[in-house]
C-alpha cells in the first residue's frame, strides 16, 4: 500500500469511559497502514489494551471515531492474541488452531492442510496432537499465535504476548513474529511495557501517558528488516531505546 493510500486502521480524537466515571482514553489519534508494525508503549492503566479492544470491536468509542476491519461494513479479518494464550486445555494443539474456522462451519478435513502448514510456520509440527499441559510457554504462545495467523487476517493485535516469558524464549518470538509479520505482510498493533522490545519488533513507536491515556509521542525507528539479535547493540537501537526512556519519563509525569 502507497504513503497516499488510506489507512487500514484509523482513530480519530477517541475517549472512552467506563462507567461513566473512569476516563481511561482522552483524544486518541493515530493511523495504522496496511503492513505497518506500530507499537503502544506506555505506563501500566494507561489504556493500551483497551485501544486494541476498540479497533477489534470488543468494546465502543465514548466519543470519537474509530476505522477498522473488524468494525467496517467492507470487513477483513483481524485476530487478536491476548497475554494467556488461553488454550483449551481438553482440545489438542491441532484443534485449538483449527477453533476459529470450526466457528467459521469449516471442516476439519478440509483445514487440515492450512492448520499443519501454520503449525510448522510456527515450529510446532511435531505437535499437532499434544495438549496444552504438555507444552512449554513459549510453546503455547506459538500455538495461541498459531491460530491467529491461521484465519489469515490482514490486521494482527497483539496484547503483551510475550510479557511472561523468559528473556531468551521472548528475544525468539520476536524474531520469528517478523518473519510471520513480513511473510503475511499484515498490520501489525503491538502493546508491550518494554522499551526493547517495541524498538526491537517496530517501524513506529506510539507513546502513551497515564490515565486518561493520549498519545504524547511517535518515535519512528527508521531501520531496515530483517533484524537480528545483532540489532540489538548497534547504535541505532540504543539511541531509540534513549528517546523512547525519554518519553516515557515525561509520559509518566
């Protein structure tokens, strides 16, 4: 998609209140491109999951507009992958893959061949037939990621999937959520808390203040893909990682 096409997600000066008395979003505005990866940085209660819940349709703007596939009437397919992997834990690792096109009235049979095929994209396909008790965490975080991109879906929201994973188990997943990222060419809306994580994964960073969240600063990490865990010491990452502790210090205050 060209820099003159029209966003794949837009919010426009979004608020949201629950209950009528907690404010957790004050004017929200940001664009997110087809094939974009934009991450949400910011303090703990600042609304970054509840950003992702608008633009998958889970929850209503108070005020304001919000531009999505979930919510447009043209459609497309968005998938979210919350922190738990939330598994079933009767169901095997093929049929908790195979659940969103089960919903979708679609054979078993008849998926067969694109469950393996996301399987083995992820690394799991010696597991098909093993049970989430029997998977490590950063093996059921495949499997909950697995049956995201299974429903090939043009937007990927992702809410801190990584967060409690090891450092070695999350700097993986990383590296293989951009190749899963650029292979699908999907839109990608990532929160995180880590400020290494977000340079590491992004094209764009969108720094949130506390609550009422708004959008208080854009670094753009201007480096080219794939990255490496080479990446991580060049100089480039950690000037980012210096602008964005920056941010966050004023975000906070």
């Amino acid at each position: 998609m060209s820099e003159a096409s029209s966003p794949l997600i837009s919010l426009h000066q979004v608020h949201k209140r629950f209950g009528g008395s907690l404010e957790a979003l004050r004017g929200v505005s940001f664009d997110v491109r087809a094939g974009e990866f934009v991450a949400l940085l910011g303090p703990s209660g600042c609304g970054k999951s509840t950003v992702l819940r608008l633009v998958a349709g889970l929850e209503a703007a108070s005020a304001g507009r919000v531009s999505a596939p979930a919510l447009d009437d043209g459609g497309g397919a968005t998938a979210f992958v919350f922190q738990e992997p939330t598994l079933m834990p009767w169901a095997s690792v093929f049929d908790n893959v195979w659940l969103p096109l089960r919903l979708a009235q679609r054979s078993r049979a008849a998926c067969a061949p694109l469950v393996r095929q996301v399987l083995a994209t992820v690394g799991l396909a010696d597991f098909e037939r093993a049970y989430p008790a029997q998977l490590s965490g950063g093996m059921k975080m495949r499997a909950s990621i697995a049956r995201a991109l299974v429903t090939q879906p043009r937007v990927l929201l992702m809410d801190e999937p990584f967060a409690a994973l090891d450092d070695i188990t999350r700097q993986k997943l990383n590296g293989d959520l951009l190749r899963w990222w650029a292979e699908q060419r999907l839109a990608a809306l990532f929160v995180t808390h880590s400020v290494a994580e977000a340079v590491f994964l992004s094209q764009r960073v969108l720094v949130m203040s506390v609550r009422p969240g708004r959008i208080v600063a854009e670094v753009a990490i201007d480096e080219p893909y794939p990255r490496t865990a080479a990446f991580r010491s060049h100089p480039a990452f950690v000037d980012a990682c210096r602008r964005l502790g920056e941010a966050l210090e004023h975000a906070a205050a």
